[in-house]
C-alpha cells in the first residue's frame, strides 16, 4: 500500500508541474506580447545566448562532421560505395546531428545560465522586489530571453549546417584523399532546401522549449543555494530528454 501510495503522491505532482508550468507558458507569451518591450535588454541576451555560444556549437559542429566523414568511410568503403560520403555527411548534418546536437550544447550552456540567472533572483527575493515596483519580472525577464532562444538556435543551427559540412569535406579531402571539385558537386547535387529548412524547424522548437523549461526551473526555484542547483540539474535533463523525444515526433511528422 506504501508503494501504491508513492506511485499516487507521483502522479499527482507529475500533474500539478505539467499545469503549473502551462499556465507560465500561457503567461510568458501573454504578458510578453504586449507593451512595453524592453529591446535592450533583448539585445543584451542574443549577445549573451546566440553570440556567446557560436564557439561552443562551431566546435561541436565542425568534429562531428569530420569523424561522421570517417566513419561513412570505413563502412562504406566494403561496399565501394565511398562517393556517397559527401551526401551522407550532409543529410545527417543538416536533418539530424546540427540541430540535436546543437539543441543539447544549447540546453547545456543556456539553458542551465538561464536556469541559475533566474533562480538566483527568485531565492534572493529579487523577483518579488519587481512585483512591488509594479514590474512585470515576465514581461522583464522571461520574455527577452524565451525570445533571443526562439531566434538565435535556429541561426546557430544554420552556422553549424556550414561549419559541419565543412568538418566532413576537410576530413575528406585532406586525409581521405576525396577530390574537392567531385565533393562539392555530390554535395550540392543531393542536398535540398528543404533538407535545411527541417532542422531549422527543430531547432525553431528545441530553443523555445529549452528557453521556457530553463526559465520554469529557475523561476520556481527556493530554499537557497541547494533549489539554484536543483533548478539548473532539472533544467539539463529535462530540456536534454525534451530535444530528443521532441526531434524523433518532428522527424515522423516531416518525412
């Protein structure tokens, strides 16, 4: 009866969470909507979400496109099938690996800042001191950032389309011995618009749902320093599971 009772005080949570954070996700875009909008202080976090991470997913990009390279290589090399290589590496930058992978760098780095940012200020009663100044902290602070995610991980994901493409055809053509010219054709013979445009609708979904968990986990944060660390923890993994179970439904949708 004690297990069947933890299962039900489960459950039950699971619940009360899954409301409690549809009504915020109602609020952000509600309150965010209207005036005023703070677009310095949406500058301020593209700045800090978008440009402060390029580094991060260039790097993660660029790797993943030269050892994808060499592992199409040793497969495809028994059935003497290593021309397709080049399109092989391409599909699987641009429809799968730019923006999971970029989503999961992303929930990493952004989300768990955002998570701590925000969940510093909700235990220091930082929020709450903007709800006496008659400042909407929604409007202030979730919605700038909810947004700049919404924007920048697309963009990310296009760049890094660029950079791992470019990962697989140095790994190609400097260590495989792959002649650029032939490369570059296959490429651009098998790789459409709308092999682009599907991550970039993945990742228009990861950075909206990172950004409005991370901002969840911190906002709701409490009992000091140990709630900061447990927002940020819950903000990874959920955001991390959340990208996955997300691309494989957006994946069965789209082809």
């Amino acid at each position: 009866m004690n297990f069947l009772s933890q299962i039900g005080q489960k459950t039950i949570s699971l619940a009360q969470k899954l409301g409690f954070f549809s009504i915020f996700a109602f609020n952000i875009f509600k309150y965010g909507l209207k005036r005023p909008f703070f677009a310095k202080i949406f500058a301020i976090e593209c700045f800090h979400i978008g440009y402060l991470t390029l580094p991060v997913i260039g790097l993660t990009a660029i790797f993943t496109g030269g050892v994808l390279a060499l592992q199409s290589y040793s497969g495809f090399s028994r059935f003497n099938a290593e021309s397709s290589i080049p399109i092989v590496v391409a599909l699987s930058i641009t429809r799968e690996l730019a923006p999971v992978l970029g989503g999961l760098m992303f929930a990493a780095r952004v989300g768990s800042s955002i998570s701590a940012k925000i969940g510093t200020m909700s235990v220091t009663e930082q929020i709450n001191a903007m709800k006496t100044l008659s400042v909407n902290p929604i409007q202030y602070i979730i919605f700038p950032k909810v947004l700049a995610g919404l924007i920048c991980l697309p963009i990310l994901t296009l760049v890094a389309d660029i950079i791992g493409i470019y990962g697989g055809f140095l790994t190609s053509v400097h260590y495989l011995n792959f002649s650029p010219a032939i490369y570059i054709k296959n490429t651009t013979s098998f790789l459409t618009n709308w092999d682009v445009i599907s991550g970039l609708i993945k990742a228009l979904v990861f950075g909206l749902m990172i950004t409005i968990i991370s901002c969840f986990n911190g906002y709701f944060a409490s009992n000091g320093a140990e709630g900061v660390g447990k927002s940020v923890i819950n903000s990874v993994v959920t955001s991390a599971i959340i990208v996955l179970a997300a691309n494989y439904i957006i994946t069965s949708i789209i082809f």
